[in-house]
C-alpha cells in the first residue's frame, strides 16, 4: 500500500446516496473513465483502478466522508501534466470533492528533486542565521525601471533580505522586462556594496513560452541569484524544469490559484497545492496569503501549510514559507509565533506605507525582526557547510575538507585521492581520471575545483550542457574542440567553455595532459553527445 | 472606453458594506497592489488602476452586483501569463468574486490568432459538410498501444471522424507515446485506406516541459493532424504556442479548470474560460461536459460556452463546441437541438458499451447523426504545411568573453592585462598584482578566476570574509597565513581558506609568487585586519 499514491478525498454524500458508489465513481472517473463492465482485462481492473481503501465518516460534519484511493504511480507517467490529472482533472467538475490528504511512495517522490536551496541553502547565500528574512515587493505596476530601481536600492540600504518584483510586473512597454532587472540589480549591487549586506533582487519570470527561457538566461546574465515564479500562471511544469536546469532561488506565489481552496467542500487544500507540490516540484519559497490580512486563508491553512513545506520529508530540502498579504511591521510579533525563524516575513504595501523613504521603513522593519529574535553571534563556518545544498545528481564524496592539499607525485594531491572519471556504461570516453579537489567535501564554494587527466590517446565524453567551464592546463598540452574549433592549450593557458557549446578534450600527444576545470558547484547535468 | 478591457464581476456584497469600496478594493488588487494613498503619480492613478465603469444590482439574487471595471490592455503585457492574472490572478484567493462578461479592445485580441482551421477548416479536412461530428476517445487507461490501435482502426472502420486519446494517456510505461501514436496512426491510415473516409486520430500530448515539443515534433512526423491538450495541465500559453506553430487542428479539454465554475459565486465563467479564452488562444476544438451527463454544466453553461465559441468575433475564426462527459447515442436528437451541426458529438464510455465491436457500435453513432442530418457528399482533404520550431533561446551574445586565454611570457594571460591589486588607501599591500581572467566579462559562472603574484618581500592585505577562497599555487612558493597556521605552498599546491579565517599570503622567497584563486562570483566584502 506504500507503493501507491494515496489520496484523501472528503466528499459530501446526502442521505440515501451510497458513499461506496461515490468513491467507486471517483476511483474510475480518475483512472479508466469507462464504466467497471467496459474494462477489458482483469489486470487493468486490479491495478489501473482507483482502490478504494477506506471511507470514514468526518466526525465534525454531517453527511461528509473522508475516501482514501490508492493509485499505482505509473499512472502519472512520473510527470507533473499527468499527476495532476490523476490528482484533480476530471473531478474537478464535479461537486463537493475536496482533496484533504496525498502520501506520494518514494518511488514517485525521486522523480522531482524539490527545492535546491531550500531553508540552509538561501540562509548560506544571505548569511543570514537565526533570525527570519525579510522581504518586500516592487510596485507599483506602472512605474519605470529608475522608479522601480530606487526602491530596490533603498530596501537594500535599509538591509532587507529579499526584494521581489510584484508580480504583475511582466513585459510590459511602459517597464521592460530586461530595463527593469539591469537596473534593479544595478542598484542592489550598488547598495549592496555599501553595506555588505548581501540583499537579493527575484525579478518575476511571466511572458510567452517562447520567451520565458529567455528572460531565465537573461537573469543569469546578470548575475540574479533568484526569481520568482507563479506556476499557475506560466504552468507548474515549467517551474520544476528551471529549478532542475538552473542554480536559481525560487519563490513561488499562488497567483490564479485560488479557487483550488477558497470553498472548504471542494478543490485541493492549500498545504497540498502550494505546500507539498510546489515544495516537491522545486520551490525554495512559497509565499501565500497569511491570515488577517486581505485573503481568505484562516490559521489552520497557514500553520498545514507552513508544515507541509518545512516537516522532514526524505532527501526533499525544507523550504521557506512566505506569509503575505495585507501584513504590517506590527504583525512581526504575531508572525514569530506563528512561523517562528524559518519564514519570510513579505511586507509589501504597509512597508511602502510606513514612511516616504523605503531605506529608513526598511530599517524599522529590521529593527522589529532583531527586537523579535536576539542578535546571534557569528555562525561558525562548519555551522554553515554543514548546512549547504548538495546537486542532487551527482554522487557525494565522502572525505573532509582540507586547508592544505599538498602536491604529491605524478600529480595527486594529499588526501584526494583519483576518482574514476565517469560510469563507463554511462559516457564514451577513454584513459581519463578525475581528482575532486574542493567543493564536494563541505565546502560551501559555489564552485568545484577538480583536476583531470588524460593519457596518451585519451579523451573526454563529448558533452553540452547549461553550466560553463574554466579549464587551467597544468601539465603537459590538449587540446579542447568547441563545436568545430580546435583550441590547443600549453601549460597554464585557460579556456573557457560557454553554456551550450558542444565540448570535448583530447590528448594527441605522447605525455600525460593534465588541468583543472572549474565549474559551478550546482549545475545541470550534460546531455550525451555523439562522438564530435 | 472600447480601447480597454472590461470585466464584469459578479460580488456578493452583504447590506452594511459599501458595493462602489468593494468595486475599488478589486480594481487596486488586480493592479497596482498599494493603497489607493501609496500609488506615485497621478498617471498611474489614472491609466493603471482599474477604473470602475459601472455598478448595477443584479435583479434576481440578492445582495449581489455586476460590476464592470476597464483596464488598460498594455497591462496585461499582450502575453497570456499576465493576462491571466490580471483577470483573475489575486482575486482568485478572495471570496464571492465571478467573471460572468469580458470584453476584450482589438488591439488586445490581435495579439493571438485564434483558431488556425476552426469550424471550416476542420470541415474540409474531413470532407464532411452539413452534419455534426462523431467523436470517441481512446480508453481505458492501462491498455497497450495494440489495444488502442485495434479500437482506433476500429471506429475508422465504422466511419467515425475523430478518435482522441483518453486525456489520461501520457507517456506511462506500459503504453509509451510514440509507440502509442505511431500504432494507433498507422491503424487509422489502414482503415481510411479501406473506408475512403478520412478519420482523424488526436494523440494527447502531456508531458515534461522538455519532452512536449518533441512530442509534438514527432506527431508531425507521423503524419497526425490534431492533437488533443489540456491547457490547464501543461500551461495555457503552451497551446497559443502551439497554434501558431504548427499546423495541427487542436481540440483542448477542460481537465482540471473545474474548480474555476463549479461555485456560482466564485470563479470564472465556464462560457469565458473554455469559449472565449480557449478560442482566442488557438483551439479549434472546445471539449467541455454536457450538461445531464456526469458532470456539474447546466444547459445555459453549455448553451454560452457553444455560443462563445461560434459567434461572429472580427478574425478571429468561430471553433467547435464538444460536448462530452456521459453522453450516449440516445443524446443524439436532444444534442440536435442544442448545439446544431456546428458541433463534435463526443461518445466514449457509452460507444465502448454500446457492442462489443466498435466497428458496429461507431456505425451505429454515425447512423444516429445521418438520420437527424441529410447526407452531403464527400469533398477531399486540403493539403497541410507543417513549420519546423525554432528555439528561440539557444544563441546568446556575450560581450568581451574569450574562450581562449593563451599564456604569455612572464605569466600574463592575452586580453587580460593585470590590474592594480587593490586600492592603496584601502588596503595594506606590497608589490602584488591583480589578473581577473574569468568571470568579469559576461560569463554567468558562479565564480571568478583571478591570478595573483606577490613579488619577493610582498604580502597581501589581512583580511577575513564569509566567502571562501581555493589558491592554487603556480609559479614560485609562498606562505600561506590562516589564524596562527602558516602554509608553505609549492607549485600546483592547492589550499583552502574557510569562511571568516583570517588569512594573509606573503612571499618571503627571491622568486615571484604567482597563485590562482578562485571566489564566488557574489561575496562580501573583506572586513580588513591589522597586519597578523
């Protein structure tokens, strides 16, 4: 039974309605949608079928039942498009269906590998430790980049967290997108400068599905760490792809979303759908309207919700609940018991609100956040490497970090010892090693530095792929192909490698060729390439 | 006023509260976010707000209003993301708000072309005139492509005209896609052949985000005319996308918007959300459940949604309702009635049960549609041209970068001259230079490569930082100084500094000192020291 997906239906079944035949309806209208005669074979009977595995009646509600169907992940062909439909597609339109539980088997779960930073990883890009984050938006919708700017520059003066764009800024004529994160970053950079606060600028990705990538790369270019995202809006799949492809902070906001939980006898509960999945499909943050404020959620929902993204939960990082919507800086003590250090605290209006200058509101903002949670002294850095995101593909190296890695002879280095350099079965290559030097042992770099060689005759896997390579040749000479260029490299001659470029190294010469490549520490994996 | 966009929203507004504050609370929500107080300009004021046009109680329920707001197209970026959630984005997590009318500028509906082949295009492919369309759905979930084939081939044989897969159908293992597509499409082919007929099968696409365009690529490839979507699982955008790309009949399914009409207080339309939205953005084909079937429609709610759908609408070509969702032969005079010729009479559940040969049964379906509509004769199909995508992100420029940094003499790297180490009234240094090789210049690595040569007697400024620093020592020897450790580093040596170690790097030698380090690329600044 752990090997299914098991979903927890509360449905409202009137007297003289059989509760057995709802949940029936409900375990073939998800699944086969023909009637239990029409289907074929017993084996698709047996295991394509919902199964009903329990009915029980809500204690606190008349004529409401709690139905429990297990579902084989198969089903869902291990891609969001498809779960979601087994989830929610067809009994969407019908009444009083309300999804109040999903248990997903780890099986299913492996598919998506949940948030890359998660709670430590943004806390270790911050540096900022027990204490919550604090965060605002960009707005309003109709000011220029240079308006939209100086508020950026402002909130990082006063030493906010996390500045997003509202999200309704999108590409609009009067505040183009590219215009607008240039010089919001700019600016943040600039203030950052001055302060040495680390603040961060998310600028929001909304745009036609030609162009969204583009934006994604664009932001990379100039150096954003994060962005934010409405997966209701451009689609959930989408989401899950950058926080796969990119090393991108995500904030995800429940833009269009709301009607899955605003009436209490349908939908999907908000702890599942902007909890659970958006957690599960990469998140870092999932902002939602805290109660009290403009919205409709109520404690309960927040406090499930909150949950939902922060419980342990396998190899899936915790993320960031974002409480929003309506909140004032006098809030803060209500939030810190609510949600505690682990939260963003997202003021945006009352913040605008609270004096003329956004630097001296931001400053009053933080000043309510240290006032609510007393200063830490300084996190010790194994305190904070403990803490760090691991790229979930690779496999872990197990050693300690070193100060001093002296050179031995032939080229190793005391204490890391060679590593194979790739599964065989997996890549076609030849007489290569793989020294992981820095980054794989606790290390909190953004990038590893490792050391490869290659034997006479040898040569590397043909491979393209998102991140870059800074190669060093140290020993001997190679030679690098870029698509059909050949680049010779001598000792200490650098290279590097573009995202995308078609690469791959060769040794034709009759002495060992040996270099490091340096490489962002999170980072997609390489798409296989035919022999170049 | 006819230049902007009008939605009509139905509000519950209970006696005591203001209706004209309500009006205004959405016409701020949905656009600037801030306090009517908070908002910069008076141009904002005026030409982004919502502006309330009207406000007027509707007659038959109580307490509740429509009440009409305007908002300037460029708002919504001219990009379906937006769009959305400027329609119903933040409202959507609010109680007792319906769109119930939309009126869209022309400037705003030219930015997407609707329907490529629409009623008439679909008609002459099919060669089928002066009577509805026979449709059935591949099922159930769980059969092999072989099954699928046999039924698809099947209902060819019968007559019918278009056979889609079960929504559910993805890319599951035991019935992968392109085996899927390639059988049932082969099996129709085999059956025209014999029939003459020219019976159309719509393969669903649903996928990961990397994976639908191939998919679609590869339905092209096998000569497949339509395909079925669901535009709230994989991204409504996804659709407009694909409309405009290819020239494919596309009929999109309404799996999972259920929640956005199944409150008549709340939500959207289903006439706006699966007419008139769905239209815009390219479906030919509306599948949308009937009302007396299985689902929660009523007759007005399928009634506007067929209107929606055909009506006269400038170029924007008039699309097919599909009512689906439990219908049976028996429907077939009452769907007569309701939805005309103009219209895909979708059976699936009850055509499998219908016999046990869906041959029969579909000849059975296309004599129930004979008998209420005079035969026409058979016209031949046009031709179609199909475009080849392009990825619209895959080149991108990048400034100053060099992908090749030859060694000169004496450790200078070409196009990278060596840079003043630091400022000099900022720092305490002697005789040490600065060469910034990767990371400066556009490249998106989350790290920067920089060499380092500290002349005999020099030093480096003390310093201590969260980030971290990786030394490679390549020229010459130095000391390393971390706390009270010094570390003598040899050529190719490599050594790490920790977060927040206080560390110095002297060369008390009568060689130069040359080393690489490498730092994040985003990192704070160094608190400076006294001299250790």
């Amino acid at each position: 039974m752990s090997d299914l997906i098991q979903i927890t239906y509360k449905i409202s079944c009137p007297p003289g309605v059989s509760i057995e035949k709802l949940s029936m309806e409900i375990a073939l209208e998800q699944t086969v949608e023909v009637p239990l005669e029409c289907i074929p074979t017993r084996e698709i009977r047996e295991s394509v079928v919902g199964q009903v595995l329990e009915i029980a009646p809500v204690r606190t509600e008349q004529h409401q039942y709690n139905v429990k169907i297990g579902y084989h992940p198969d089903l869902t062909a291990y891609q969001i498009p498809q779960f979601l439909n087994l989830l929610f597609g067809n009994i969407s339109m019908k009444k009083n269906i309300r999804i109040v539980e999903l248990s997903l088997p780890d099986r299913l779960v492996a598919s998506f590998s949940g948030p890359k930073f998660g709670i430590a990883g943004l806390r270790s890009t911050l540096g900022v430790f027990n204490r919550p984050l604090a965060a605002t938006a960009l707005k309003p919708l109709g000011s220029d980049p240079a308006r939209l700017a100086s508020l950026a520059e402002a909130f990082a003066r006063g030493g906010g967290d996390i500045i997003k764009d509202d999200h309704s800024l999108a590409d609009q004529p009067f505040c183009p997108f590219r215009e607008r994160v240039s010089q919001c970053q700019r600016a943040i950079a600039r203030a950052n400068s001055k302060t040495g606060h680390n603040t961060l600028y998310f600028p929001n990705i909304s745009g036609s599905w030609e162009q969204m990538q583009a934006q994604v790369e664009y932001v990379v270019s100039q150096d954003v760490k994060g962005i934010l995202l409405s997966p209701w809006l451009i689609g959930p799949d989408f989401m899950r792809y950058l926080a796969k492809q990119y090393s991108l902070i995500i904030m995800a906001h429940p833009a269009f979303a709301g009607t899955y939980f605003h009436d209490p006898s349908h939908g999907i509960k908000p702890a599942i759908l902007l909890g659970t999945l958006f957690r599960w499909w990469g998140a870092d943050i999932s902002v939602f309207p805290n109660y009290g404020g403009r919205f409709s959620f109520n404690p309960q929902d927040c406090r499930e919700l909150s949950q939902a993204l922060r419980e342990p939960w396998g190899n899936i990082l915790p993320a960031w609940p974002a409480p929003a919507g309506g909140m004032s800086l006098d809030n803060i003590g209500e939030m810190k018991k609510e949600y505690g250090q682990d939260a963003i605290y997202l003021i945006g209006g009352a913040l605008l609100k609270h004096s003329q200058d956004l630097s001296v509101s931001t400053r009053d903002f933080m000043e309510a956040i240290h006032s609510n949670f007393p200063k830490q002294p300084e996190v010790s850095a194994k305190e904070m490497i403990s803490k760090r995101p691991q790229h979930s593909w690779a496999e872990k190296s197990f050693g300690k970090i070193l100060e001093h890695l002296p050179l031995q002879d032939d080229f190793c280095w005391t204490g890391r010892d060679p590593f194979e350099y790739k599964q065989k079965e997996q890549a076609d290559f030849k007489d290569i090693t793989r020294h992981e030097l820095i980054g794989r042992y606790g290390e909190s770099t953004s990038f590893d530095l490792r050391y490869f060689q290659i034997e006479p005759k040898g040569y590397s896997s043909p491979e393209k792929h998102r991140h870059e390579h800074v190669i060093i040749c140290i020993r001997g000479q190679g030679i690098l192909r870029q698509g059909n260029k050949a680049i010779l490299l001598k000792e200490h001659d650098i290279a590097y490698v573009p995202p995308f470029q078609e690469h791959q190294l060769k040794n034709e010469s009759d002495q060992p060729f040996g270099f490091f490549c340096i490489v962002d520490h999170v980072r997609d994996r390489p798409i296989k390439l035919g022999v170049i």
